[in-house]
C-alpha cells in the first residue's frame, strides 16, 4: 500500500451516519420484538451481506473486507443465549460520484441496531459510501480504507459509547508514553489486547482526541498526520499507529489485539483474544493474508 498516511475515518470528510436504535418492544410493553433465545438454541453465526452497487471494479474489495471480518468473528458473544434474535449485519455499500474530486470521501457507520439478551447493543444494518471522484480505482490504499470503515459498521468507534465502553465527554488525558492528549477506553478485553501487545502496565486503551470530528474519539490515538505513538508491538516489532484502527491509515496496516478485543467487547466472539489470566499472542492478520474471494452473503444491484 506504499508508505504514506492517508485519511481512514472523517479527516476529509467520511462521516458517521445517523445511528437508530431499534427497540425490543414497539410498545415498551413485556412483548419483546425479537424473541429472548435460550441455552438449549444452536451457536448463532455471524455474517455480512453486503448490498453493492457501484463500478464493478471495488466490489472484490468490500467482498474481501467481509471475509475477513467474518473470518475473526464467528459468532456473538454467549453464542446462543445472547444473540439468537440477530442474523448478521446488513451493508449497503456503494462507490459513486459525490461531489467532485477533493472533497466529500463519504460516509461509513452503523445505521440501525438492536439489544440483545445479555445487553450488547449490536449493529443489524449499516452504510458505506464512497466518492469514485476521489477513488479512481481499487488500490491497496482503498482496500485497507474499506477495511477500516466496515470495522466502523460493526461499532468499532461508533457504538463504544452504547455499551458503555468509552465516554467522550471524560477529562482527556496526557499520555506518559509520548505526552499526546488521549481519551481512555475501558472495555476489559480491548484493554487486555493493549497490554498483551504494546503496555502491559496500561489501565486504559488510548483514544484519539485529534484529526476533526469524525477521527477524534472513534480511533486508537495516533501522532496527527500518522506520526509515531512510542508504543511498539511485541508481535510485529512495529509502532501502534500501523494499527488498523488507528485515524490514519499506514503502509503495511495489522489488525491487532486490541481491536480483536474490542470486538468482544461489543458482544462478537472473535477467533483469538486474551484473556484475563492467559495473554495470548496469536498470528495477526496482514492487510493480504486473508483476501480470499467469497460469495456467499454478497448482493450486487
């Protein structure tokens, strides 16, 4: 994807859409819209149907964005109890013209969602949206760019708050590591991903208090611009602002533990996360190790 840092997340204008939560019940009576599940129910899977509509050219890129999300999220959390009213998350992506070149990237976000059982509040349905004028083919920069905001879809940054894992109305704070003005996330399995991996001293995940409104309080912190944080992984020897999820993408982006960890922290299981007594260092996931084309759970139009 070449070395330079570019937007990932509302810098130039990609925006989080309006967020709808659907109610158990239209009545807020004891009659629940969806029904409550129970123990004896089987595992309930986690998948994404994307609904694409756009120059064929980036569809394999939301495709493979979808694969690979799905390769680390097998099911919801408590497997059958919590989540059995759920059947995945719906995404109508497109890549179309907005508004000329330079300005308006688009938008990305959950747009709907619904409490389970246990009370994650878990995405049903979500947007993402592109400008081709900005985007004039699908390169490795584009990739990790849909990677990065379908992770958005799933509440990555956006539906943290809802389930109580970060406030961004608290006291920012300095950052003794580097001196940068962070939030501090604290969902426990986001923040035993940290300390697995960058500080094992850490009590929070440091958030992104810079780069405007749509980058501040949804990202892993970062040096504005893509600078360095100080914070070396103990797993691939790089900085942390080549974290996928930080709010600017780097060459050569990783999916790490700490975002693994916050996926169970909004009620997905995930295929490798730390746990309180075990601090797990499984492979991470480069930008091309799991671009494998699957077409079951994708809609073009």
């Amino acid at each position: 994807m070449g070395s330079s840092a570019v937007p990932a997340f509302g810098l130039e204008g990609i925006l989080r859409p309006d967020f709808e939560i659907i109610p158990r019940s239209p009545f807020e009576t004891l009659s629940a819209e969806f029904p409550d599940s129970s123990l004896s129910d089987p595992p309930v899977a986690f998948s994404i149907t994307v609904n694409y509509s756009g120059d064929a050219a980036f569809e394999s890129a939301f495709e493979d964005a979808a694969a690979i999300w799905e390769s680390i999220i097998p099911y919801y959390v408590d497997g059958n109890q919590g989540a059995a009213q759920f059947s995945g998350v719906v995404i109508n992506a497109s890549v179309v013209s907005i508004d000329g070149s330079g300005g308006i990237l688009g938008s990305a976000g959950p747009s709907t969602g619904g409490y389970d059982d246990s009370g994650y509040l878990l995405a049903t349905t979500g947007t993402m949206q592109f400008d081709a004028d900005d985007f004039s083919s699908p390169t490795g920069s584009f990739e990790a760019v849909v990677l990065h905001e379908m992770a958005h879809v799933l509440g990555i940054g956006t539906l943290w708050s809802f389930n109580g894992l970060y406030d961004a109305s608290d006291p920012s704070v300095i950052d003794p590591n580097n001196g940068q003005t962070v939030g501090q996330y604290n969902g426990a399995f986001g923040l035993l991903g940290w300390q697995a991996e960058f500080d094992s001293d850490a009590t929070y995940v440091p958030v992104e208090k810079g780069g405007g409104s749509g980058t501040a309080n949804g990202h892993w912190n970062e040096g504005d611009g893509g600078a360095p944080t100080g914070y070396t992984s103990s797993i691939t020897g790089q900085d942390s602002r080549f974290e996928l999820m930080t709010g600017w993408l780097n060459g050569g982006s990783y999916i790490g533990e700490v975002t693994k960890g916050s996926l169970r922290d909004l009620g997905y299981e995930v295929t490798v996360v730390p746990e309180p007594t075990v601090w797990l260092t499984g492979s991470l996931l480069g930008m091309g190790l799991l671009l494998r084309r699957r077409r079951h759970g994708f809609r073009a139009r």
